[in-house]
C-alpha cells in the first residue's frame, strides 16, 4: 500500500502518552485514600520513574503544581482523564471475532476509558446474525455499507496473522483512520493512518526472555560460590 506524503505532526511525544495513564491510575488511588495533593516525587517513588521525566511529561497538561505542596489530586485526576481522551465516547469496529475479539468485546472495562465497541466483523458466515456481550456480529462484507451510515473511524484488529496486512488495508479503504493491532504482525499503512501495536506475544517473549537472564545471572553466581 502506497504512503501518504503527508505526515502528520503529534504535539504529545508517544513515549509520554504511554506513561500518562500510569500517573492518572496512581492519582486515582490515591484520591481514593483521601489525599489531597501529591507531588511529582511522590509519583515517581510510587510507579518506580524518574521525577524529573513525570514533571516533563505533566507539563504537556494544562495543569500546575503547587510549590512544596504539588498537584491538586482531583483536578489532577479530572485534566489527565479528558487529555487523555477517556471521558468521551469513541465508538469502534472490531474485526476478527476468535478468541481474543469475542473476549474483547465481553470487556466491560473498556468503556470506562472511552471506548465502545458497537459491531464485529468475521469472515465466517455463520458468525454473521450472533451477538457477544448484546454486540452484534457481522460478515466482513457488511463492514462498508455500516461504515458509511455510522462514520465510524476506529478499527480493532484481532484477525489471523496471515490476514492482518489483506484485512488492515481493506479497513482503511473504508474508511478507518486509527487502528488498534492486536496481531503480531506490523502492518504496513499511509502516514496518515494512526497504529497501535498492542501484540501480548510481543510482551510475552520480552517477560520470558528478562526471566531468562535472571536464571543465566543465578547460574553464574552459583558456579562462583561454587569455585570460591
């Protein structure tokens, strides 16, 4: 598929975005607990980053601490969950109704933070009329004519690997502008199109591989103790 030449200019940089739901998520608790202000050194203790990156990454919010006392907890939580974007209602399509679309769709929580799937589509014809979690399904040839009556741009993919690329350009010719990938594979799109890659097979590998140091660090040490 041919690239835009266009290219598309973020104000946020990504790494920040990814860290921002992990100080919303702490100011949450402890807005729970009863606090009513905490510090940028206090959120970095608590989520183990430095103090000097969560100031950095709070200044991209409308939002200002006070001196020795630091950021109002409830605004904090307020201003990081509309930046964010979780207080309003997106609505999107999810294709590839198996195991990990059909769980997908029956995750409530997902609402919570802003998103709502309204439909799945499957290549099965005999999915196409079924309904998961009040969620209806239908076959993959429905996905445009429901696009053009609802304007729905966002797209969760958790189709097979080897449909991904077929499935994610047929997506973006209908319209979809953000894709949610949760394949294993990197699809190939216009600049212009926004990509979350979210594969737990990737994480995966990066857990199993960290665990694996750590037995290859302890069988070092343990041949040393040995020798000594």
């Amino acid at each position: 598929m041919p690239d835009s030449n266009s290219k598309i200019q973020f104000k946020v940089p990504e790494p920040t975005l990814r860290r921002l739901p992990w100080y919303l998520a702490y100011a949450q608790l402890v807005l729970k607990e009863g606090e009513y202000y905490l510090s940028s050194t206090q959120i970095a203790k608590n989520i183990a980053v430095d103090a000097s990156m969560v100031a950095k990454d709070l200044s991209y919010i409308n939002i200002t601490g006070r001196t020795r006392v630091g950021y109002d907890v409830k605004e904090l939580v307020s201003i990081l969950e509309e930046f964010l974007g979780f207080t309003n209602s997106h609505k999107a399509f999810l294709f590839g109704v198996g195991n990990l679309g059909g769980a997908l769709m029956h995750d409530n929580g997902l609402e919570q933070f802003g998103l709502e799937i309204v439909a799945g589509f499957d290549a099965k014809f005999e999915l196409a009329g079924t309904r998961i979690n009040h969620i209806p399904i239908h076959h993959i040839d429905k996905f445009e004519e429901l696009q053009r009556k609802t304007g729905i741009n966002i797209g969760i993919l958790t189709v097979p690997v080897d449909r991904a690329q077929m499935v994610s350009e047929m997506m973006i010719a209908g319209g979809i502008q953000a894709i949610w990938n949760f394949t294993p594979f990197r699809i190939r799109v216009p600049e212009n199109i926004i990509v979350q890659n979210t594969s737990i097979y990737a994480h995966l590998a990066v857990m199993f591989n960290r665990l694996n140091a750590i037995k290859e660090d302890e069988k070092k040490r343990n041949i040393k103790q040995k020798i000594k």
